[in-house]
C-alpha cells in the first residue's frame, strides 16, 4: 500500500483557480484531496492526526501561510507542510523550511516537481506516523518492566555480559540471567539484536 493510499493532501489557497488547477492535477494521480480558501477554513475543519500533508500558499489575505505553520508547530501538529512561493518570497520560505517546513515550490513550477515533493511529504508522515506507533508499543512493554529489569535491559543493550552486570548491580550471574529472560519475553524481543533496536526506538529517558 503507497503512502498516498490513506492519506490527504489539504492545500490552502485563496486563488480559486489555483486551487481548482492543483487539485485537478493531484487527485490525477490517485492522491485524495481537500481544500480551502483559508487557513481559518482549514483549521476549523482538520483536526490532529489525519494522515496527510499540507500545500500551503505562502501569501494570503487573514493568517498568512507562515502564520499558519507557525501556528501548527506551536500546537505541535506534525502534519508535513509543503509551501508554494512567488519569486519575492523564497526568503521567507526558506526561513520556513528551517522552522519544519518539508520543501517549497515556486511558481511557477512543473507539475512533475510538485508531485515529487508531495509524494515525499506523504512518505515522510507515513514513516513518521509508524515509528510514533512502533514507541508507543515499545512504551507499552517497558511500563511492564520492574526497576530492576530495567536496569539490565539498558546495560544488556549497551553491550555488557552477565558478567559485568552481575558485578555492576552486585548480584550473581545467574540472577542476571534470570532477570534478563524476563526482560526478553516482556518486551517480545526474540533477540539481542531485537531488544537493541527496540531500546533505539524508544525515547532515551524510558530507558533511564
């Protein structure tokens, strides 16, 4: 299944006939689209945690484009936010790209480029949206964890032995074997190399 399956590209523009001629052009190729003629239009009806991203014109009357993924990135939405610019406006969106945004477009531009950069955006939230998920199981498991178990998972995934753990937290080898069984079959790790990743994923301070 693409990215674009289950998602939506929500563009934001007053121009009318922009918008009509964008959403022609993307719902061409399968994407799903929204529009609207605002950015007060557009928050009234998204709501957090829609698959998708967000074609946003950099100039509009009201909340201007800027304002808006200001606005979003300071309510932490984490929809992907792709600009379109005029020539006297790439200063501003490359300001905005080093504030979050993914890329910006500038008229007037081919339609191979637009398609590009949204089919990237909607790849981005795709991996995005899978690995807040993949945490938020692997949270799930840790919380099962005792302190103890959590002390020889996080020395297991930094590479000691038993040995070294056992001598650490001053118990025996084969307690430490034992603890660490339980650690295994809690957080459904069928390896070592399993529980390491699953330690990457999760957030550095779960581990702590």
């Amino acid at each position: 299944m693409t990215a674009e399956a289950n998602a939506t590209v929500f563009i934001v523009d007053d121009d009318q006939a922009m918008r009509t001629s964008l959403q022609w052009l993307i719902e061409s190729t399968g994407m799903s689209v929204k529009t609207y003629d605002s950015a007060d239009a557009f928050l009234a009806d998204y709501y957090p945690g829609r698959a998708g991203c967000l074609l946003l014109d950099v100039r509009m009357p009201g909340m201007s484009g800027l304002e808006l993924q200001a606005y979003l990135a300071r309510e932490g939405f984490r929809i992907p936010v792709i600009l379109i610019t005029g020539h006297g406006d790439v200063a501003m969106a490359v300001r905005a790209m080093k504030a979050g945004a993914m890329d910006f477009i500038e008229k007037p531009f081919h339609d191979e480029d637009l398609l590009r950069s949204l089919r990237n955006a909607l790849d981005h939230d795709q991996k995005t949206r899978a690995n807040r998920l993949a945490r938020a199981d692997i949270a799930r498991r840790l919380a099962e964890l005792t302190p103890r178990e959590h002390e020889v998972m996080a020395m297991v995934t930094d590479g000691k032995s038993n040995k070294e753990i056992a001598a650490a937290l001053g118990v025996s080898a084969k307690t430490v074997e034992a603890h660490r069984a339980r650690v295994m079959e809690k957080m459904r790790a069928e390896s070592l190399a399993d529980l390491v990743r699953m330690a990457l994923i999760a957030a550095p301070e779960a581990l702590g």
